[in-house]
C-alpha cells in the first residue's frame, strides 16, 4: 500500500512537476523557430503618391529619391510603387479628370528619377479591385472613434475646410465618407503586399501606425495572416519636410511654392532666385539668420561636400558658409546661386531622362498596365488568405458544407 502510495506520489511530481515545464519548453522552441521563420521572411517595400500633380522636390527628398536607392540596392525582395489615384478621388470626386491627367505626369516623375520596372512594380491603385475589397473588411475592426484621432487626417480636413460638426450655419461641405476612411484603405494598399518596410514622408507616420494597429487586430481576431510594416523615415532633417521656396512649412501645389522635377532650367533657376531668406538681412554686410532661412534649409538637404569644390571652392564646407552668412558680409544672391547650381546639377539627368519617356508615352501606359497586372496577382493571393482566415471561402471549405449537412439531416 505504502509503496503504491509512493508510486502514486511519484507518478503526480512526475506529471505536475517534471512534464509541465518539458512542454513549455516546446512550446517556447516551437514559438522561436515560427518566429525565426517570420524573420526569414521577404523584405517588401510598397509606398505610392496621389496623383494630384507633378512631383516637387519635397516628393524627391522626402521619398522618392529614397525609393530609387532601395530599389537597387538589391536588399529587397520585390518592391511595389502604387500611383495612389482612388485615393486622391477621395477629396477629388468632382474632379476625376484632375487625377486622369496626372497619373501620366506621376509616371514619367517616376521612371525619370530612376524607377525601374525591371526592378519594381509600378502600379495604379484603382486598377486593383482587391483592394476595395480588403480595405471594406478592415473597415469593421477599426472604430470612428480612431479614425476621428488620426492626427493626419484632422490636419487634412482643415485643410480642406470641411464641416467637421453639423452646426447650423456651417454650409461647408461635409467630409466625404471615402476621405475619412483613406486611411483604412491604405492598410489595404500596404498589406495586400505583405510591405514590411514603407518609405514615406513624416506625414504619413499616423497611416503606418494605423495600419499596423488593423493587422494586430485581424491577426488576433482570425489568426497570424497579415505582416506588420515599418515606416523608413528620410535619415536627414532637412529631408523631412523640405519648406515651399516662400518659406511655407510645406510644398504645395496651391501655394505656388513648389519646385517640379519637370520645371525648365529657368524656372528652377527663377524660383531660386527669389527665395525666401532672412527679412533682416537686406545689406551684405549685416549679419543673417540660418533658422527659418529656405535656401540653407534646401541646402541641408541638398549639399554635399563636394559641391563646394565644384562650384565654390572658396569655403571649406557647409558650416564655413552658414558661419560667414550668420557674421555678415555673404549676400543671398551668392548663396542662392550656389544652391541654383546644386539644384540643376540633381535635375537636369532627371529633366534629360524624362524627355526621353515622354517620346513613347503608349510605352508608360503599357509598362503600367503590365505593373497593375503583376500588382492584382499579388493583391489576389492576400484577399484568398484574408477570405480563408475570415472562413468566408465559403465554397472552397468542403468541412463546412458536410458539417451543414450533417446537421440538416440530424446526424
Ligand atoms: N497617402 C500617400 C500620400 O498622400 C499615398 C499613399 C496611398 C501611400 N497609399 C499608400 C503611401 C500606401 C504609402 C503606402 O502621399
């Protein structure tokens, strides 16, 4: 009996002590080797524009000269350029041919920048049903309450002068339904190719942090089936949000203070020249501000030490300049030039090369339709996963149509 009991003793501290702590252990490798699986996983870049206008500097530095440097660094698997024209049909819908027109002038941006389609594939959002279907499933895990939070999407109904309230005398037009939601729909364009890094602009931080908050909530609710992207921020400051040539926080087409990758020689050089500097330096010899001065913000982004060699050899560098400039005796129109002759020397490949497109232009159309086709093949294999995970593949799911009829005929 005794000796039973031992056993019996012995056989519990077996099972409630010894193997217990075995199957975590399983577990734990088990969850590791997933995970490692998952850090194994494919390194995909997917980022896009509206197609609202040409492309400016601010587009080039913030993302797409970025882009171009990515593209062929050959770190990543595949990389996808959407032209985002559904999207500016949410705050452009009496206006369609507004996008119609630009999604031309977006491609040839692109291609003359050094987009290769060899190397990735560019795209048109709207020619990608898939991803209206997605973005109308993500739409039920999100709440109005969070969209209504969205720092960006705020700031854009300002902008906009949208009625945000229904007040009596407010006869704004309210905020299209579309427009608010854009930001679901860009967890769409950015899952449904399973993008894991998105260089963007900073404006674009509240899109990535919401998306990634929709691919938690569908992996927790229906299990791991969507990846998490990270947003790739412009490494340099300057780049961050290069202000408009009239010193305005930002580029912008309605402000007139852009700068166009597609501008002439002479415009580039005519907006140079009449930048905006420092009010309080109207003679040379009076001491000048750097803060808050575009042509030495345009700089930060765009010199390089080189270019003091090349096109004044006079300073040392950069910080030589701004020094002479903050003591007096540097005239803006010395320092303008200098930018000038930067400026043209990034442009002018970029200004050659779009020429050249802009010669076969059935040949974008068909490279982009050639990339929207790639795109929907993509977007297709993730909406199949997505509807499996939802288990609304209703017809390909034979348990569930035996099930049913197990259970019609009582069984
Ligand atoms: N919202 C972006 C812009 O205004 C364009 C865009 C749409 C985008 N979908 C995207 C960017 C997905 C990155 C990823 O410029």
């Amino acid at each position: 009996m005794k000796s039973g009991g031992e056993a019996e003793k012995v056989s519990l501290f077996f099972y409630r002590t010894i193997i217990p702590p075995i199957f975590i252990r399983i577990w734990v490798s088990l969850s590791i080797f997933a995970q490692n699986l998952r850090t194994d996983m494919k390194k995909i870049i997917l980022t896009g524009d509206r197609p609202t206008g040409r492309l400016h500097l601010g587009h080039y530095v913030g993302s797409l000269k970025r882009r171009v440097e990515l593209q062929n660094s050959g770190e990543f698997d595949k990389v996808f350029i959407m032209i985002a024209d559904a999207q500016a049909l949410t705050d452009n819908a009496d206006n369609p041919e507004k996008i119609r027109q630009n999604i031309i002038e977006v491609a040839l941006d692109y291609l003359s920048c050094g987009l290769d389609p060899e190397k990735s594939t560019i795209f048109i959002q709207s020619q990608i049903s898939e991803l209206t279907e997605l973005t109308f499933y993500y739409m039920d895990l999100v709440t109005v309450q969070r969209l209504q939070r969205n720092p960006t999407v705020k700031q854009e109904i300002q902008l906009r002068g949208f009625a945000e309230n229904n007040d009596a005398g407010d006869n704004r037009p309210g905020i299209p339904v579309g427009f608010f939601c854009y930001p679901i729909s860009q967890a769409a364009d950015i899952t449904a190719f399973k993008a894991t890094t998105v260089p963007v602009g900073e404006d674009q931080e509240p899109m990535i942090e919401q998306t990634r908050e929709i691919v938690r909530k569908f992996n927790s609710v229906y299990g791991e089936t969507l990846v998490e992207p990270e947003i790739l921020l412009p490494d340099n400051a300057a780049c961050l949000r290069l202000p408009g040539t009239d010193g305005k926080a930002k580029m912008s087409k309605s402000l007139g203070n852009c700068i166009y990758l597609s501008d002439t020689e002479a415009d580039v050089r005519k907006k140079v020249m009449s930048m905006y500097t420092d009010p309080g330096h109207v003679r040379v010899e009076d001491p000048g501000k750097i803060e808050g001065n575009t042509v030495f913000t345009y700089l930060d982004a765009f010199c390089r030490p080189e270019h003091f060699q090349e096109f004044l050899p006079d300073y040392a560098g950069l910080d030589e300049l701004k020094a002479h400039y903050q003591r007096g005796g540097l005239g803006d129109v010395k320092v303008k030039k200098f930018l000038n002759s930067i400026l043209q020397e990034e442009l002018s490949p970029i200004r050659e090369r779009r020429k050249a497109f802009e010669q076969d232009i059935p040949a974008v159309y068909r490279m982009l339709k050639e990339g929207s086709d790639a795109a929907r093949e993509v977007a297709a294999a993730t909406l199949a996963d997505v509807r499996k995970a939802m288990r609304i593949n209703y017809f390909d799911d034979a348990e569930l149509i035996a099930a049913q009829s197990c259970r019609f005929k009582g069984e």
